[in-house]
C-alpha cells in the first residue's frame, strides 16, 4: 500500500509512464505536473511528501463534506458487509430503492434511472425525450434545444448539444446537430440592462425558436442558474420560469441538467427549486455521493414513465450500465442525503457563504478583476488581461502556497467543500488576492 514516504517524484514518474489524465494534454504535464495525492482530510489533500493542499475546487465539484468523512465511511463499512453490487437489470436491493424513494420526495419526480457519470445521465435524458415522442406517435420531434456556451458532457450525444468548441470542433462529423439560442448568462447584459430584464430578453429568444420549431423539437436541455464550463456563467432564475412557461406552450420536454448545480451548491438542494419549477427530466451527479463513489441518476415524470409502460418489449427504455444502480454508491448518497437533513446543511451554507463574500471583497474591489459573481456556494471572477497560460501559471503558483484550484481560462472560480472553515476560507481570500498582484 502507498504511504506517504514514497515520495512525490516517484509516483509523478510512474504516473507519467502509465496514465492518460482526463481534459489533458499530456505535454504541459512537463511544465506543470500533476499533483500526486496521498491521502485526504476534510477540505485537504496531503500529498506523498506531506504537503497540504486546500481543495477549493471540490475535487472537480464532487466533494461535499470533505475528504475521508467519518458518517459516509461508516455507512460504506456497513455496505460492504451487506451487498457491494448486483446487476439491477432483473434484481433489486434496498439501497436503490430508499435513495429512488427520497429523490422521489425531494424533487416530485417519481421515476429514477441510474447511470455512472454525468455524461451518462445526459445521454439517457436525450435518449428518452427522443423515444417518448416515438412512443406516443409524433416521431417528427426529434431536436434537441441547448443555451449558447453549454455543457452537458463529452459522450457523442452529450456532446452533441454541449456548445463549448474546444471539446466539440475535433468531433463535429460525428455529432448529430442541435440548436443554440441566447444564454442568459448577465456578463452579456448592456449597460444599465440588469440580470432579470437580460434573461427576459434570452428567454423571448427560445420562446420564438419553440414557436416555430416545437413540432421538430423534443427538448430544451440547460444547466439551472450557473453554466460551468462556461466560466461559471450565472443567470436570474425568471428563465428558468420562462423556459417552463414555453416548453410547457409548446409541448417540449424541459431538461434540467443539474449534473453540477444540484445537492445545496446553488443554496438550495436543487437550483431549480429557485424558479419554482419542476423539469421533465432531472439529471443528477458529481455530489450525489459527496465524491466517493461514480453514479448519475435521472428523474422523471409519471407521464413521462407511462408512454414507455406497454407489453411491448421495444417499447421499453432499452439502456443500461453494468454498474447501474450499484449499492455502495447508493448507500453513500443516502448518507448524503442524511448529512443534509441532520446538519441543517443549507443554512449553515448560507451563513459560510455570507462570510466568504465578506472576505472576498478585496478580491471583489482589484482593478484586474471582472464580474465578480456569487451564486450559493460558487464564486467566480473574471480577469481583465489574463494572458495566454494564465490558468496554468495561476494554479501552479497557487499550489506553492497550499491552495488547489484550476482557472477556467481567464475565469478563476471557488466551489469549496460545504466543511470549510473560517481559517480555511481567510487562506482562500489571502492567497488569491495575492496572485492577481504577481500572476
């Protein structure tokens, strides 16, 4: 077993040899080397060396209550005496059902279908708006609908209706077309337009698009009130109301992809619950597990489940994983689920939330910085100049002074674990002004 005194450069050697890292050109791994983690302890990462590292990126947005958290170990240890995994196609276990049974409660979405990853849940959230209009007679509608700069995932369908170009040009001839309209994302608002009147103006573009399009449209897909890999682009929650309003109008699925959003990081469990809408679809990942475990899930509506409830084999949803359902991964997002009801997770959220605001406001008041923006538990800023590199030198310099975060190009962001401290969000505040001086 690896321990902390094999040293860094060993395993970045052995890394380097061996592994294909995710997102990656494996040449800047020259230049700026991928941190070889060791061990985890609440907001930390301790690499092989001993050093520590402040995650305040979450681990890629998935860890919500810290690293090696002593309430979801102890409910995988008790898993793993019970049932680690069997195939959900002809089978059923308890921790599938109870997690169903709550999302269920939690959103008014009765249906659930598991998948692995995010990507997976947009590819099964497509496939069956798509085969729902085949199953009840109007094949025709067969498009699909996505917010300019959105992202859904890196699989040939989710990438079909992802607009970020960087992850979609290589693959364009074997993607299927979909259509782009306005996001309401309000760094694009004119001066004196604010945030509610500039996603009015966004919303009326997709009500015209549905108005002449519906009947050759399945669904709209969009990221609720923060778009990620955008920059974490950030919008009023009226289009939200609005997208509801004209899918609802003009008989198109609405597909809330909360992949990102979901589980308390928009301040609410659900950043949908901010519009007072409920979706057709819910996609689900990234913390439904706090980190631990890979699993998405989809959630849907009784009518939706009821075009494909039919003695008919093909008429059924034919998708499947091998790892659908997995009881570990499930147990570990009802002990999710536990954390949020038993810690009154949500206000104490809003509480750190006011408090790194606070902090944050020199950062907020630098003359290099752009749009700061603050959405739950995201904060996000853009840096007027930033040069090419910038993301790189930014994290690698961040890193020297014990901070792990990762700019999307010009846009440096923070989703911090939800058990983050007082010293640990001054740490955050101090080391980033730091950096717009000498970065």
């Amino acid at each position: 077993m690896a321990t902390e005194g094999s040293g860094n450069s060993d395993w970045l050697t052995r890394s380097r040899v061996a592994l294909w890292h995710p997102c990656t050109q494996m040449k800047h791994l020259e230049r700026v080397p991928p941190l070889p983690i060791a061990r985890g302890e609440g907001a930390w990462l301790i690499d092989f060396d001993g050093r520590r590292y402040l995650d305040a990126i979450s681990s890629w947005w998935v860890n919500l209550f810290g690293h090696c958290n002593p309430r979801i170990n102890a409910a995988l240890m008790d898993q793993l005496g019970r049932l680690e995994h069997v195939m959900l196609a002809g089978c059923t276990h308890a921790p599938v059902v109870e997690l169903s049974e709550r999302l269920a409660g939690l959103t008014g979405l009765g249906h659930a279908f598991y998948g692995s990853d995010g990507a997976s849940a947009t590819e099964i959230a497509l496939k069956m708006s798509f085969q729902f209009w085949r199953n009840v007679g109007q094949p025709a509608k067969t498009g699909f609908v996505s917010l300019e700069n959105g992202y859904h995932g890196e699989t040939l369908g989710a990438l079909s209706v992802t607009d970020v170009a960087l992850f979609k040009d290589t693959y364009a001839p074997l993607l299927r077309p979909s259509h782009q309209v306005m996001s309401p994302d309000w760094r694009r608002a004119e001066d004196g337009e604010s945030a509610e009147a500039y996603a009015l103006r966004a919303a009326a573009s997709l009500e015209d698009f549905l108005a002449e399009c519906a009947d050759t449209t399945a669904a709209v897909i969009l990221e609720p009130l923060v778009q990620g890999a955008a920059g974490m682009a950030m919008y009023h929650p009226v289009y939200l109301a609005s997208a509801r309003e004209s899918c609802d109008r003009h008989r198109v699925h609405l597909i809330a992809d909360e992949i990102a959003v979901g589980f308390g990081r928009t301040g609410t469990l659900f950043a949908c619950e901010q519009a007072g809408i409920t979706p057709d679809f819910l996609c689900l990942s990234k913390g439904i597990t706090g980190g631990y475990l890979p699993l998405s899930c989809v959630l849907t509506t009784d009518a939706v489940f009821a075009a494909f409830y039919d003695d008919a084999t093909a008429r059924g949803f034919l998708h499947s994983h091998s790892y659908t359902g997995n009881a570990l991964a499930c147990r570990a997002a009802l002990a999710v689920l536990d954390l949020f009801e038993e810690d009154d997770v949500l206000a104490s959220n809003q509480a750190k939330a006011a408090r790194l605001t606070e902090l944050l406001a020199p950062v907020a008041a630098h003359p290099r910085v752009r749009h700061f923006r603050h959405t739950g538990m995201i904060w996000a800023f853009d840096v007027a100049g930033a040069p090419p590199g910038f993301s790189g030198e930014f994290h690698r310099r961040a890193l020297a002074r014990g901070l792990f975060i990762r700019p999307i190009g010009g846009t440096v962001y923070f989703m911090p674990p939800y058990v983050i401290g007082e010293a640990e969000m001054c740490l955050m505040a101090e080391v980033t002004l730091q950096l717009l001086d000498t970065v």
